[in-house]
C-alpha cells in the first residue's frame, strides 16, 4: 500500500460496526434490522468534496512526479553529453600536447613560446621576442 492509499485508509477507518455509505441516495436512519445505518446528506457532501479534494492533489502529485522523471531525463541526457565532451575535450589536449612535444620540442625552447601565425611559423620563447 503506498502512502496516498494508506492515508486515505485511515482517513475512512469505521469504528467498529459502523458503514460509511457514498452512494446516492443514503438516508439517515436508526441503526436497526430493517435499514442499514446511514450517515446525513451534509456528512455525505462532507465526503465526497474531501474524497474529490484527495483525487484532486493526487492527479497533481503524480503530473509534479511526471515533471520530475522528465527533468531528470533531461538532466541525465545533459549531464551524459557534459561528460562526452570532456572526454573529446581530454582526447584532443592530449593529442595537442604529444604533436606540440613532437614539433617544437626538438627546438629546446623551455617554458612558454610564441609561434607566429604567418609564414615561417617561427618558434620563440615568450618574452624574448
């Protein structure tokens, strides 16, 4: 039983003997052998609004709880897209780092450098231009 169920149960609990009659049509009476007892109009209106109130802010617990899945859904798909792009991210700076070792590192140039972006491309350390 989940806990809107149980809520609603023991929000309906009977004291012992007693009926609790929703259907149209109800009578108040006394309780005896002829007629099965019966609650009065008022108290039927009472709990049928109350019971319509429940359903209400159920069907909008369960569209909130729909909203939820959906931001979550999407929240998984972003974080997923967010953890592939480091991973291409990491890939190309390593590849960046192995290529530049391979062209500029025969030079000896030590710290930052500068490479021109015209031709020659020429490799300089920064701050000695």
């Amino acid at each position: 039983m989940d806990f809107e169920q149980e809520v609603i149960t023991k929000a309906m609990e009977i004291p012992e003997g007693g009926k609790v009659d929703l259907e149209e049509g109800a009578r108040p009476g006394a309780s005896d052998e002829k007629s099965p007892p019966a609650i009065t109009h008022e108290q039927f209106v009472e709990l049928a609004e109350l019971d319509g109130k429940i359903r209400q802010l159920k069907e909008q617990g369960f569209e909130v709880r729909e909203a939820l899945d959906r931001i979550n859904a999407e929240q998984q798909a972003a974080q997923n897209e967010l953890n592939r792009l480091r991973g291409e991210l990491e890939a190309a700076a390593n590849e960046f780092s192995e290529k530049f070792q391979a062209y500029v590192g025969p030079f000896g140039i030590q710290g930052p450098v500068n490479i021109t972006q015209s031709e020659p491309h020429y490799v300089t350390a920064r701050g000695s231009e």
